[in-house]
C-alpha cells in the first residue's frame, strides 16, 4: 500500500511538470499567433503586402501553422488533466473525469483558440459571390478573438507560482478549503503590490486597446481623416475614455469601435475604483502608528480637560468673588465672567466626548482578534499544566497507596513478632529466664 501512494505520487509530480512544459508552450504559440497576426494586419494596411499576395499568404499560413500547434497543446494540456484526476482519484476509468463542465470547458478552449484569419481570400460560396465588407468584418472579428488566447498567461502564472509548487503551501490551502486557482493568485498579487499590477494592467489594456480600435476603424474612415485614426491617436481616445473624461475629438464611427469604447470605459472605472482603494489602504496607519497617535491623542485631551477644568474653577471664584468680595457689584464683568464660565464648562464637556469617541476607536477588531487569539493560548497553556498537575498528583496518589500498604504491612509484621516473643518469654522451657530468676532469688 505504501509503494502504491509512493507510485501515484511520483506519478503525480511527473503529470504536474509536463502540465507545466505544455502551459508554457501553448503561451509561446498563443503569442507568436497574435503577434503574427499584428504584423500581417500592419503590413496589409501599410501596403506593403497586397491582400491575396504571395507575402500575405504565408504569413497567414504561419498563422494557421501556429494556431494548430496551440490547439494541439491545448487538447494534450486537458489530457494531463484528466491524468491528474484519475489518479488524484484512484480512478481506472478516463470517461469518469468527463463532466459536463469539463467537456464544455474543453470544447470551448479549442473553439476559442482555433480562431485565427484564414490564409486565403473567400471569393465566391457556391454561386453567390461574398461581400468584401462581410470578408473584411470577419477578419475582424477573428483577428480581435485571437486576443482572448492570453488567458494561457494567467494559468503559466498560476502553475509557476511558488504558492502553487510549494507542498506546504498547498497543504495549509487544503486544510482551510481554499482551491489555487488563478484568481487567488491575481488576489495574491493585488495584495503584496498593488501599484504595480494597477500600472501593468492599464498599460497593456492601453496598448491592446488601442491597436483593437485602429483595427476596427480602419478601413470606415475616409482618406481625408486618415489621419486622426493611427495607433496613437488610437491610444489616445483609449486612455480618456479609460479615464472618464471624454474629449469628443475622436469618436469610433463602427460598432465594433464604439463597443471597443464602451469596454474601455466600464474597464476605466472599475481600475479607477480599484485604485482609490489602493490609496486608501496606503494612507491608513498601521497598528503601531494608531497606537503612537492613540497615546498622543489621548495625552492631549487630558490636558484640554485639566485646562477647562482649572477655567470652570477660575470663573466660578471670580463670580463669586464680585459678587461678595467687593463693595460695589458690577453685573458686566459678572455677566462676561458667567459667559466664560458656561464656555469652559461646554468645552469640558466636548473633551469628555472626544475622550469617550477615543476610547471606543482604540480598540480595533484586529486587536480584539489578536486579543482573543492570546488569551485562548493561554488558557490552553494553563489546561495543559493542569492536567500535566493532575496527573503527577494521580501518580503521587498511587505512591501514598503503596506506602501505606507497606507501613500496614510493616505494623502487622511487627505485631506479630512482638506477640511470638511475648509467647517464648512466658514459655518455662526457656533456659535463659530459668537462670534469670535463680540469681534473682538468690539476691533476695
């Protein structure tokens, strides 16, 4: 039994690393496709290339070439998968690991990745010719799915991950029911460094963004306004747009830019959402800095109440004291001695409040975890000396039985020799006491 778990683990370690080697190669097809793609498409637009040239058509079939080699990948990349379920499972059956969700996960992978421009040019379907705009749309629209192969870029991420390669890690993560996935990588991530993972991600978005928008205006403007639709002034309507602020002086005329638009601002305010709160946790002092900034606070409210409270004393022995202490009263400076008096008391009174605000501010809920967390170590720490304490009196307990039971055996011995030497004493054939009492009487 040992052997065997000892075989299915070298042979789950065996199955993880060539998952990882078919990830890694799969990214490296998915981004040679796209970039492939980006340079047919600025080589056709350019002039460089004709469209249905010889140039066109190879690089379109290179374009194929690495889209069937990714797709390749991608399906034995699901076969390791299914391996790592039937012997995470113990499973002698590979149809057991085909779910529903994993078939329409599989089946969808290799639609999405299979897209890519085809390398030649449709003319005519049966006996209808196609409309070169229809043409053009498709290319599109296969040229702009090719982008959605990047998502290979979060899963290398994932199974490079040193919290996924980790034993332990994985460990602690199945102990708390907590699956590694790519999302609890990106939350990882976003967690240790925010800023750069904010700053990574607009970029690129920018960068992609602006290239998808110069692909779907392209060929709706006139040659008038060609111009204003290049790739930077492509980023440029994609970074105010991202930021909400919206110009006006570029405006996608296709569908496929103003939803390319729409994106980009839904995109924008959630990053801009995301960045507020980055802020806020930057600017939020830690534990130690509250507790510096508590200890100030409070050392100077109680300063602010010692003061009101000497002015409420001052002012009420001034009331007094032009009031009894002189010979002529004189209600004005009573009156401005009164005001004072009820001000001094009205501060005191905030002091107290601001005191009774800090004092519940104080304590947080991570010191009240924290807090908790001690005080159950501690009580653990006293369980465990209790119980080591009533097992040493249990054994102390034990010993005092014995003792007495061999003093009770000891006294009983006693008894009874006592009691045979008392029998011999009293026995008249005993020579020495014979000889005792003679010399005894022969003294008297």
């Amino acid at each position: 039994m040992v052997i065997f778990s000892g075989g299915r683990l070298i042979k789950r370690e065996i199955l993880q690393d060539k998952k990882r080697h078919m990830s890694d190669r799969a990214l490296f097809f998915a981004i040679l496709g796209i970039v492939l793609m980006i340079f047919e498409n600025e080589l056709t637009a350019a002039g460089v290339v004709s469209v249905g040239s010889l140039s066109s058509l190879c690089l379109k079939s290179l374009i194929v070439g690495s889209t069937i080699v990714l797709v390749v990948f991608v399906a034995y990349f699901h076969i390791i998968e299914v391996q790592l379920f039937m012997n995470a499972n113990s499973a002698d059956d590979w149809r057991v690991a085909l779910t529903l969700r994993r078939m329409v996960q599989i089946g969808g992978e290799l639609f999405l990745c299979s897209l890519c421009p085809l390398p030649f040019e449709i003319g005519h379907w049966g006996r209808g010719r196609v409309i070169s705009r229809t043409l053009h749309s498709l290319n599109v629209f296969v040229s702009i799915a090719m982008f959605f192969r990047l998502y290979w870029l979060c899963r290398v991420m994932l199974l490079h991950s040193r919290l996924f390669t980790d034993a332990s890690s994985r460990s602690i993560a199945g102990l708390n029911r907590v699956n590694f996935n790519a999302r609890f990588i990106l939350k990882t991530l976003m967690t240790l460094c925010p800023g750069k993972m904010l700053m990574i991600f607009t970029a690129f978005l920018w960068v992609m963004a602006g290239w998808i928008l110069r692909l779907c205006e392209r060929d709706s403007v006139s040659m008038s306004h060609r111009k204003d639709i290049d790739y930077i002034s492509s980023i440029w309507m994609v970074a105010i747009t991202f930021l909400s602020v919206g110009y006006g002086d570029i405006v996608p005329q296709t569908n496929c830019g103003r939803t390319m638009a729409v994106i980009t601002g839904i995109l924008g305010t959630c990053a801009s959402s995301m960045v507020v709160a980055v802020v806020a946790r930057k600017l939020e002092l830690t534990r130690a800095e509250k507790h510096v900034h508590n200890f100030m606070m409070d050392n100077q409210l109680t300063k602010k109440l010692k003061h009101s409270a000497a002015n409420v004393l001052r002012e009420t022995w001034l009331i007094y004291k032009f009031r009894k202490k002189v010979e002529k009263i004189d209600y004005a400076r009573i009156r401005q001695h009164q005001r004072k008096f009820l001000v001094a008391i009205y501060e005191m009174r905030k002091v107290k409040r601001d005191q009774r605000k800090l004092a519940e501010n104080f304590v947080s809920l991570g010191d009240i975890a924290k807090t908790s967390s001690n005080t159950y170590d501690l009580i653990q720490d006293v369980h465990s000396t209790q119980e080591g304490l009533s097992l040493r009196i249990t054994a102390i307990e034990h010993q005092l039985s014995d003792i007495s039971r061999e003093i009770g055996a000891l006294s009983d011995f006693m008894r009874s020799r006592k009691r045979s030497e008392a029998c011999d004493e009293q026995s008249p054939s005993h020579p020495y006491r014979r000889r005792r009492e003679t010399v005894l009487a022969s003294q008297d």
